[in-house]
C-alpha cells in the first residue's frame, strides 16, 4: 500500500489534479466562507464524523443474505425465456417487446425502474405469465443483491464507513452517496420463502435494515419527528381549525378528519379505520397541489385506500375548498417566481422562520421539448444550465416545508451532540442514535421535542423504536 502510494504522488497528473483541487477549494473557502452560517458548518462537520465513525455490521447476517439472494437470482434467471449470454442483463427491451407481441399482451413505453405504466404492466401480467413475474423479480432481486454485496466487500473490521452528502437536495436535506444509499432502505425483509399458505417465512429472504447493529453493550435508538411535514404545513398557514388539537396531542389525521372531514366520534383509528386511511391519504398526498390522477397512485401507494377518478376529483375539491389556508399558500408563492421569471431576475428568494434563504435561480418561461405551452422553469442550482425544472405553486410550498423540517432537524442533531449523544445518520426527518444498553431514550426524545426558539410555532412530535439493529 505504501509503495502505490509513493507511486501516486509521484505521478504528474496526479499531482496536477492535486493541487488544483486544493487551489479551487481555498478559492471557493474565500469567496462563500461569509454565507456558510455557523450552524450548518456545525452540522457539516458532525455529518463528516458520523462517516469516520461508522456503523457496525451484523457479518455474519450479511453473508447468509448474500447466498440467499445469489441463489435467487439464479432461479429468476433460469425462468426468463430468451438468451442472454455474454449479456449484462436479461432485460433487453426489443426481446420484451417481441415476448408481449407473441402472447398477445399490452407493453408500456418504458420499462424503467418505478415507471407507473411498467409497474401496472407488472401486476396485470406477472400471475398469467411467469416470464413477467421473473422479469420483476430478477430486477428487484439484482438490485437487492448488489447493495448486500456492497456491505460484504465494503465491511472492514466489522464496521461499514457510510457516505452522505450534506446538503445533497436543493432543500438542504441530506442525500446517499457512493454504492449504498442508506436514506432509502426498504422497511421489510424482501424476497422471503413462503409456506404451503403462501405466507412469508420469516429469515430466508434479505432485511437491509437488520444488517446495521448497534456496537458491544449498545443499542440503536430510532427517533422521528412524527409527521412533522403535514404538521409544518398547517402550522405555516396558521390553520387554527387543526392546530389546537395537535397541541393536545392528537395525531394529525384525526385533527384533519375533525377539521374537514365531518368526524366528530372517538378516537379515529379505532373507530373508523376506512375514514383514518381516507385522512391519511388526504394529507400526505393533497398538501402540494396534486391533481386526481396522481392522487388515485399517491393514495393507494402512502395510505393503501383505492379510489377512482371521479372520486378522487371530489376528494381533491373537497380538500382544496376546506384548506384556503394551503391553497393560498400555493397561489402566493406560485405568484412571486411568476413576477421573477417574468421580470428576468436573477434569483427569486424565500426566507425560511429559520433565517436560511431558499433560492431558485434565474425562474425563466420556456417551452420544453415536445411541449407546445410556455412552463415557468428555474434553476435548481447556480448557473447549471442542465438543472431548469418545471416550477409552481405547489412545488414551492413542498420545498419550502421540507427546507423547513430539514432545519428542525439539525438543530436537533447539534442539540443531542451537545448533550453527548452520538448520532450515526439521518433519514429525512429520522435521527438514528447509538446509546448505551442502559440508557433511557426519553431524554433523547425531550432533547429533540426541544425546539429551538424559531420552530416554537410548529407542534412536534416523536414516535421511537429502540432495539439491537436498524429498523423502522
């Protein structure tokens, strides 16, 4: 290792790169270090540590997971009709397109990952023909299979070294970075053998989660701010028909469901649990301006209710006429980047209650490829030309809340740090904290309930699950 070293530094292109590096980050340190406020220098540098520190590892659990998804992926393999060899993957399009047109079936425009016309594709065809089913099953199965390959190869010393970026999303949220994105892992153990009822066997298919353990004579402590978007949002337009009872401590959907929904019984969730899911729905999936159609998929997907067309453009009518609130919040910020684009300024800028600027650059009219109307657009980052976005209303407030949350969030983080605490990683509006066995999570909770003087408006909640790994 010395000898490729010594190696390295003696190359002169190495070197070259190497010094332009460090003359353009002492450039950008004397031209931006005044904008750097020194809380987010704070969080940047507790960020960096997390990474140093690193997370340890169930191997063990790791390498049992690896066979079983190699293992898998082979039987996946073996159903797909058409030969591959020499090939990456089985999933050519033109060989998809020739099997739908030999069976006789509908085939989507794209078969991309998450595609909602693939995924319907899916559904319908993967019981009839098993071709289908193992075309899904081999993506998602080799998709799995690289990231716990990943940790296997990337493990040193019973320890995996995460990379995150710090303000990764134009939000300020953080982002995964490198081979292994842990913002996004899936909730539940995938993949697994089923029994004669076709029920899952708990153990024989692979839970990324359970592999991130908490260190010798530790444990992990989940900490999340409950619903803390749909919260900041009414707390934002000063929605008092919401806002007393999630003081009391009411869960948000049962506020909402009294507010707007007629609900004047018990406790919601045990009462009416169709109208719970209903609220749900609503205020996840209706807070940013989403339209019927992408709410019968937002609703079935967030809240798993099924709604159709014609009801669910009743549901977003009813929404938007019991919510004046969020729909004025929408037209005003929508309004603002409209005078900006079409005044040609420079950057159209919201102070968030926290005092950090959200900014959109240059907010343009243009007309997109294959588009015959004008769309407002703007820049998600400074003089990237690539980055121009469709912009409106409620894409702003969206931006705006999450911003705003963010924010919560890493006050708390600098708060517990403050406190001794010692958080590995954030997920979105999660702090995921190593403590000792014997420790109580309650004070981490207060710790994080204790918001600072700027987000007093915003009635936070936290829900926590303690235990040996990663889970949620």
């Amino acid at each position: 290792a010395t000898m490729a070293s010594d190696e390295l530094a003696s190359d002169p292109e190495i070197l070259e790169y190497a010094t332009m590096d460090s003359k353009l980050s002492l450039r950008l340190w004397q031209e931006f270090e005044a904008e750097w406020p020194t809380e987010e220098r704070e969080l940047s540098r507790l960020n960096r540590e997390a990474c140093f520190r690193g997370i340890a590892i169930d191997t063990q659990y790791v390498e049992d997971a690896c066979n079983r998804m190699a293992h898998k992926l082979f039987y996946a393999e073996r159903s797909i009709p058409w030969d591959w060899s020499g090939k990456k993957t089985p999933l050519s399009r033109n060989k998809i397109i020739e099997h739908c047109n030999k069976v006789g079936i509908w085939y989507p425009a794209s078969f991309a990952h998450g595609d909602e016309d693939c995924m319907r594709w899916e559904d319908e065809f993967a019981d009839k023909h098993p071709w289908v089913k193992a075309i899904r099953d081999w993506r998602r199965i080799n998709m799995l299979y690289a990231k716990i390959k990943h940790l296997s190869d990337n493990t040193f010393g019973g320890l995996y070294y995460p990379q995150f970026k710090y303000f990764g999303a134009r939000t300020g949220r953080f982002s995964g970075d490198g081979k292994f994105n842990l913002q996004n892992l899936p909730r539940d153990e995938m993949f697994c053998d089923t029994d004669e009822n076709g029920k899952d066997i708990p153990g024989t298919g692979c839970d990324l989660r359970r592999c991130f353990i908490a260190r010798p004579g530790h444990k992990l402590a989940m900490i999340d701010y409950a619903q803390i978007e749909a919260r900041a949002l009414v707390a934002a337009v000063e929605d008092e028909k919401v806002l007393p009872d999630l003081r009391a401590g009411m869960s948000i959907y049962e506020a909402h469901a009294r507010a707007t929904m007629g609900w004047t019984g018990g406790e919601l969730k045990k009462e009416n649990k169709d109208l719970y899911q209903l609220a749900k729905a609503r205020v996840l999936g209706l807070g940013y301006g989403c339209g019927p159609n992408k709410f019968v998929l937002v609703a079935k997907l967030l809240a798993g209710v099924d709604v159709t067309i014609e009801e669910a453009k009743k549901i977003v009518a009813d929404f938007r006429e019991s919510n004046p609130g969020i729909v004025a919040l929408w037209e005003k910020l929508d309004k603002k980047i409209r005078v900006h684009g079409a005044t040609k300024e420079n950057v159209c800028t919201w102070y968030l209650h926290s005092g950090r600027p959200l900014n959109y650059w240059q907010p343009r009219f243009r007309v997109p490829a294959n588009n015959q109307s004008s769309q407002l657009m703007s820049m998600f980052a400074r003089g990237d030309k690539s980055s121009y976005r469709k912009t409106y209303g409620g894409l702003l407030t969206e931006n705006l809340i999450q911003a705003l949350c963010r924010d919560v969030l890493r006050d708390a983080w600098i708060n517990l740090d403050k406190h001794g605490y010692k958080v590995l990683w954030s997920v979105h509006d999660e702090l995921i904290v190593e403590l000792p066995e014997d420790a109580d999570v309650g004070e981490a909770e207060r710790i994080m309930l204790d918001a600072p003087e700027w987000a007093k408006f915003i009635p936070l909640a936290v829900e926590s699950q303690v235990g040996k790994h990663y889970m949620k």
